[in-house]
C-alpha cells in the first residue's frame, strides 16, 4: 500500500513515518511540508492512502483535499478535533488526533487496508468510529456450534484457542467456552484486524483485553498464552513494542 504524508510539522511526519515502517504492507513514497509539493506524485504515481495535517499555513488539509480529481483514499492527522465534521464529509478513511497512539494507526490503516481489498470507497455509513459514527465498528459476529448459529460480542472474546479440529472460543467473565469447526483462516476472516491478532499456532487474542506481556508469554486475567517465535516480530510490531 503506497502512502504520502503531508504535515507542516517534520516531527509529525517522522512519527508517521515510523508507523509505516513497522507494517509490512505500507510504503511511504513521499513527505511533504507543503500540500502543493505532493500533487505531482499523487497524479504520477499510485498513491493509495494520504495522511493529511489539517491546519498548515500554505493551504488546509480539508482545501487540498477537496481540491483533488480522483483523490486517493486519506486519513486526516490533527491535533484540533473541531475539523471532524468537515472531515466526515470529505469522507476521510479516518481522523486522527494527535499525539496519535499507535493502535489507533493500527486500527486507521487496517481500515484502508480493507477498503482496497474491496475496492469500495468509505461513505458516511462506514467511517469515523472514534467520533460516534458507529456503523463501522464490528461488534459481534456469529459461529456455528453444534447445531446452532451462535452470536459473540467481539469484546467479550478473551482468546481463541485451537485444539485439534475445532476451535475454543472463551468468553471474559465466566468460564463459559464455545467450540466451533472453524478454522483459523476462516475465524480470522470474521475478526477485525484491529483488534485480534494470531500469536501462536495454537492462540488468536483479543489485544484489548491483554493485562501484561511476560517474556513470550501474554497474560490475560490469569491465563498465560505463549508467543510463537514465527509470530513474535508481527506481534510486538503491531503494539509498537
């Protein structure tokens, strides 16, 4: 996935820059100070995503972007939340504020990720979770077990576990689990990305819900799930650790 980003602030870009670097599926092929510095490569190459600053001193980020023919998809970075209306009716991927923590990088360019795969753009019934807009945000999703379509709230999914030819699902709170014939490829497919990730062979956890990383373990309330070493670079990559 090609990126630029545009921000006045060169600590900001830098800031970008380094989440970039830690996904394997991102390239950055340009940062620009100036908005006006970045239309060449956007017409010239295939830029898939902006990160844009909002207020900068030669034009706003909501003026350039707006101005754009056939724009590429774009995530506004601000420290002003005031813009995120008009950002929403850009029809931003995302809105960011900064000082941007790096889940929530995570979680914006797992969105893009997705909206290039399905080659849709994002419209006012997907995007900006973090400001209310809720309809983009997976909240359950249904497995079979045994004879019946069962339905799981995301979040109360503490980790999935892989035993044989079926997989646990436990739940937080109690010690109930739901065994399904799911595979991992096919659970995984139904989870977002932003919010579960696999670790071992054997585990798939929720990282909302991680107490604390022990060495090549992860603690959840008091279970301890192993990190697989073919799993290690992605997993500590995707905390920003």
């Amino acid at each position: 996935m090609n990126c630029i980003i545009i921000d006045d602030e060169p600590l900001a870009i830098d800031v970008l820059a380094d989440y970039c670097k830690k996904i394997d599926f991102t390239e950055v092929v340009g940062t620009y100070t100036n908005p006006l510095d970045a239309i060449t490569v956007i017409k010239e190459k295939k830029v898939d995503v902006i990160f844009c600053d909002i207020e900068m001193p030669q034009i706003s980020g909501l003026e350039f972007i707006n101005a754009l023919e056939n724009r590429p998809l774009f995530i506004f970075t601000t420290a002003y939340t005031q813009y995120a209306v008009e950002g929403f009716e850009l029809n931003a991927v995302d809105y960011l504020v900064k000082p941007i923590p790096y889940h929530r990088f995570i979680k914006a360019i797992s969105r893009t990720k997705e909206i290039l795969a399905q080659k849709v753009k994002p419209t006012e019934a997907n995007i900006f979770p973090s400001f209310g807009r809720n309809n983009d945000i997976q909240k359950f999703i249904f497995v079979k077990s045994e004879h019946e379509n069962v339905k799981i709230n995301l979040d109360d999914i503490e980790y999935i576990q892989g035993l044989k030819d079926y997989l646990k699902i436990h739940i937080a709170g109690t010690n109930k689990t739901i065994l399904t014939l799911l595979s991992f490829k096919d659970i995984m497919e139904k989870l977002p990305s932003y919010q579960f990730i696999r670790v071992h062979k054997s585990f798939v956890v929720n990282v909302n819900v991680i107490r604390s990383i022990q060495r090549n373990r992860i603690v959840i309330n008091d279970t301890r799930i192993p990190i697989g070493e073919s799993h290690k670079t992605q997993f500590f990559s995707f905390l920003g650790l």
